[in-house]
C-alpha cells in the first residue's frame, strides 16, 4: 500500500484509520512485544517519519487500540452476561454466573488481554501527557459502562462493582501474559511433565481470580 500526502482532514483521518487498521492486523499474528514501528511502517506503506506525524510513537497506537478494543468488547459483553446470568438466582449463584461470563469473554480475546498486559509497564511509557490523559479519560468511560452492565445482573456488588470490574480487566492482562509462555518454557515443561504444573489456563484462573475478587466483594449474610 502507498500513499500521496494527505491535503484534506478527510485524507488525513483516512491514514490515520489505515495505521491503526494495520497495527490491529498485526496484533492479531504476534504479540505486543512484536509489533515495531518499523513494521508498521513498512505494512502500511508510510515512512516511519510519516507514521509519527499521527501517532507520536508506537505505544500511542497501541494504546488507542486498546481504548478500541475495549469499548468494542462491551456490546458483546452485554449480550454474553444477558444469555449468561439467570435472574432471580441467588446473588452467590449470580456471582458464580458472572464469573464464568468474564473470564471466559476475556479469554477469548487475546488481543485485548495482551494490550491490558501491557498497559502499565509498556503502553504507558514513551507517551506524552496528553496521550495519557486521552487514553485515561476513555478507560475510564468503559469502566463506568462496564460497571452499570454489572449491576444489573449482580446489584448486591453495590459500590464495590468498580473495584471488582478494574480487577478482573487487570487479572486478565496479568494472566495473559503468565499463561503465554514462550517457546523455551513449553519445551521445558514438555521435557520434563512435572514443572509443566506452573502452566496454567487463562480461562480456569481467570474464572478463579474474579470470583475471588467478586466473593470478597458480595456482603456477607
């Protein structure tokens, strides 16, 4: 793909859309880890001076796809927690409920527990202020979405809803990257079976972690 420079905002939001519509590409064929500057460049036929006239490094792409990703998972999760709580059950059994909805809904989706797993230690460096505060303002919007979905199928979580929310999208991206391990760990514990114990599923640990987080939460009777 190659492109004349962009002259109109209308050309100018269409590379800006075309860089991120190629990152998202490539995050879904290798880890966050993987995805260069470089590479982008190259995938979406724009000098690498070109690409940082959008977006100011690396990091600020993936974070703005994170934002994306997250709030595109949403309307999904809305569905997944409708078809997955049975209402009138008690809150526990709710909460059980809830549990196998979210881990399994962030399971599923390995990019966005990838860029959660990123966020903090990578996606949040090499940005300006501004990029941060960007990125913030909308995490903090899908939180507030996510946390109103909660509540109506778990109200019992009350004002701890947020808490339990922020944590299980944390855990998701701490797992994820716990339960990827490279080449050289799987040939380890596929030489020797015993060690192969330490590797976990993200599903099973992250339905064990939120309904952990979920339960301390729930008032006691």
């Amino acid at each position: 793909m190659t492109f004349q420079r962009a002259r109109s905002d209308e050309q100018r939001e269409m590379r800006r859309r075309a860089i991120l519509d190629t990152a998202a590409a490539m995050l879904h064929e290798m880890p966050v880890a993987d995805v260069s500057l470089n590479e982008l460049s190259r995938r979406v036929g724009l000098a690498k001076s070109n690409v940082l006239r959008y977006f100011e490094s690396r990091e600020a792409v993936l974070l703005e796809l994170l934002d994306y990703f997250l709030q595109n998972w949403l309307p999904e999760l809305t569905d997944e927690l409708a078809a997955g709580i049975t209402a009138g059950l008690p809150a526990a059994d709710r909460a059980e409920q809830l549990a196998e909805v979210l881990s399994r809904s962030l399971a599923d989706r390995v990019v966005l527990c990838d860029l959660f797993g990123a966020q903090g230690g990578v996606l949040e460096h090499n940005v300006s202020v501004e990029v941060v505060m960007r990125h913030k303002r909308a995490s903090l919007d899908s939180l507030a979405r996510m946390v109103d979905l909660i509540r109506q199928h778990v109200p019992e979580l009350g004002d701890g809803t947020q808490t339990v929310c922020l944590h299980a999208l944390i855990m998701a991206g701490a797992l994820s990257t716990y339960c990827s391990p490279p080449p050289s760990v799987l040939a380890v514990y596929k030489a020797e079976p015993a060690l192969a114990v330490l590797h976990v599923d993200l599903h099973t640990s992250l339905r064990l972690a939120i309904i952990t987080a979920i339960m301390g939460t729930l008032p006691r009777s």
